[in-house]
C-alpha cells in the first residue's frame, strides 16, 4: 500500500498522472491535494475588489506568481503589511488564502494567529515561543505548503516573533523537510503614520496616488516597525537580517473609495442602485485632516454599519 501511494506521489507533479492524482487525492489527506493555486483569479479579484491600493494589488500579485512559479523557492514567501484599519490589508489577505487552497481560508493548512486570542498575556512569552516554534515546526512537516498569518501585528507581544527567524532564512532544511515553499503574512497598522505621512505631502503637491512607488516607503516603514515599542517587530532579527520579501504598504482611502467600498457592497444586497445611500455613507465618515479632508479616518471599515443606517 505504501508503494503504491508513494508512486502516486511521485505523480502529482505530473500532468500525465492526473488520473492516478485523483486517485491519490481521494484516499489521501496530502495537502498538495488541496493547493490550487489560482494566479489569475487572485490577479483579478485584487485588481476588481480592492480600491485605491496599487501598491498592494501590485506587489502582492507580482511576489505570490513569481514565488509559485518557482517549483523549489530558495526562502519562503514572507510579506508585511501595513496601513491603518479599513484600507483592506485583512481583504487582500483573505483573498490570498481564497485562492491558494481548494478548502479556501478554512484549510487546515492556512493559519492565523491573533495576539489578542493566542497569546494575550506579556509575561508568557516565553512559553508563548516555545508554543509557536513547534507549532510552526508541526504544522511545516505536515505541509511545506502551509501559509501563516500573524495579524495585528502592533500587539504582538515584542520578542515572540523573532522564534521564526529560522523558518525565515534562505537555507533551513529540517529532516525531510523543506520549509523554504511557506507563505508568511504579517499585519499591522504600524507604519501607518509614515504612509498617511507621505499620502498627504503627495496629494498636497498634486501627484497621483497611483505615482507613490514602494520604494518611497520601503525603509520608513522597516524603521517604524523595528524602532517602534508598540510592534511585534520591536527590534527583531527578523527585520535586521531582511527576512521580509516584501513591505507592503496599504494608502489611507478617500472618499471615493469608500464610496466604491459602499456601492459594492450595496451590489451585494442586490440593491446596486441605491446611489442616494453610497452618497450619504460617503458624507457621514470623518476625513482627515481638517484641511482638506483627503483622507477617511476609518477606511471602508464603519462601512457595513452606516448603510444600514441609511437604508
Ligand atoms: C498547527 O498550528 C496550530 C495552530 O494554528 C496548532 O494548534 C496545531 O497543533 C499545529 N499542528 C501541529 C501538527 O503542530
Ligand atoms: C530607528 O532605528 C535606527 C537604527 O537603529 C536609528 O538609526 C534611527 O534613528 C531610528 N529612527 C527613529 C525614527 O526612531
């Protein structure tokens, strides 16, 4: 039976062998059964859903193809985003994991991890890194294909994060286990201030959003989530030894995209034709700064609640 399974195997790689990967698929809790990675819907669901962000629809599509494509990737996928809430970092990460596994982000082999939920207490840390480390570890040499995500990031408690740095790096190779083919997504608002920051001077100076190019704001951020006390990131090997593939900084929203985020919504419903209510959804959210008011203060986060008030 071994055999048999192990020759199976061998095939999933294989287009011929799609017959007998059926086969193995249906009697196997292999998780290569359930990666269907899926480049082009994630491409478009990214640039049809997510508004007013360039810089994550581009850097996300670009680092997750090419990383797939890669059949033995010399590290694992790690990305870091950044933005204040209802810029849409948990949208883009749900649709990351939607469309890398059948099963979607109820895979067993997709992870999150909430600070507020798995490790809420500051003096355990040390139990919460030993906890993680062979989480991690476990959940690796069950899947090389497992994805990670680390959300709210800004309450992680400092030093627990750095017990990845070997998961992290370019060469770790662990009995049988490659754990170079891992996706690691962090979240967290830190940073946020650096992009509002250079939102605002490039707006005030007439530039288009779409000009921001990531390198403006590459090094800001790594240097706010690494100085900054409130970050899980707080002086971390991880962003001294530039373990992160990639920054990627969501852009405060402005009252077009809420409105977007509003009439999209509505669509939802069924009730696409409501502009009276994407208007007064639009009206009623707090833009920043009081000089010009560019900015949402809330993104589309107040979104689902205020339509409701105006329905
Ligand atoms: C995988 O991670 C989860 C936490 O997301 C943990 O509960 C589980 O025990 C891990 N699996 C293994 C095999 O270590
Ligand atoms: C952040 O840390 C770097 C390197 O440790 C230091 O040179 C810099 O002054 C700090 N920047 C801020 C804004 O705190």
């Amino acid at each position: 039976m071994l055999a048999i399974l192990s020759v199976l195997f061998l095939c999933l790689s294989n287009p011929v062998c799609g017959v007998f990967q059926k086969l193995y698929c249906s009697i196997s809790e292999s998780c290569d059964c359930d990666f269907k990675p899926n480049i082009r819907d994630l491409e478009w669901d990214l640039y049809k859903n997510v508004y007013g962000q360039h810089l994550a629809q581009e850097i996300v599509s670009e680092e997750v193809a090419r990383f797939l494509q890669n059949k033995s990737p010399e590290r694992p996928l790690v990305l870091s985003f950044h933005g204040s809430s209802g810029t849409g970092k948990t949208l883009v990460s749900s649709m990351l994991g939607n469309h890398l596994y059948g099963s979607a982000m109820s895979s067993p082999y997709v992870h999150q991890f909430v600070p507020t939920l798995h490790f809420s207490l500051p003096d355990r840390v040390k139990e919460y890194r030993k906890e993680l480390k062979s989480w991690v570890q476990g959940n690796l040499t069950e899947c090389a294909r497992s994805v990670f995500f680390f959300e709210e990031m800004e309450k992680m408690p400092p030093g627990l994060i750095d017990v990845l740095e070997p998961f992290l790096g370019p060469s770790h190779i662990v009995f049988r286990t490659n754990y170079r083919k891992a996706i690691y997504i962090f979240i967290g608002t830190t940073g946020e201030e650096v992009i509002k920051k250079l939102a605002l001077e490039s707006r005030q100076a007439g530039r288009d959003r779409e000009e921001i190019k990531l390198a403006e704001l590459e090094e800001a951020i790594a240097r706010a989530v690494y100085n900054s006390t409130t970050s899980g990131f707080f002086q971390s090997s991880i962003i001294q030894q530039k373990l992160i593939t990639r920054y990627v900084p969501f852009l405060p929203l402005s009252r077009r995209h809420v409105e977007r985020c509003v009439h999209s919504q509505l669509c939802q419903r069924g009730i696409c034709g409501r502009s009276d209510v994407v208007e007064a959804v639009g009206g009623d959210m707090i833009y920043t700064p009081a000089q010009g008011q560019y900015f949402s203060s809330t993104g589309c986060k107040a979104v689902p609640a205020k339509i409701n008030l105006f329905l």
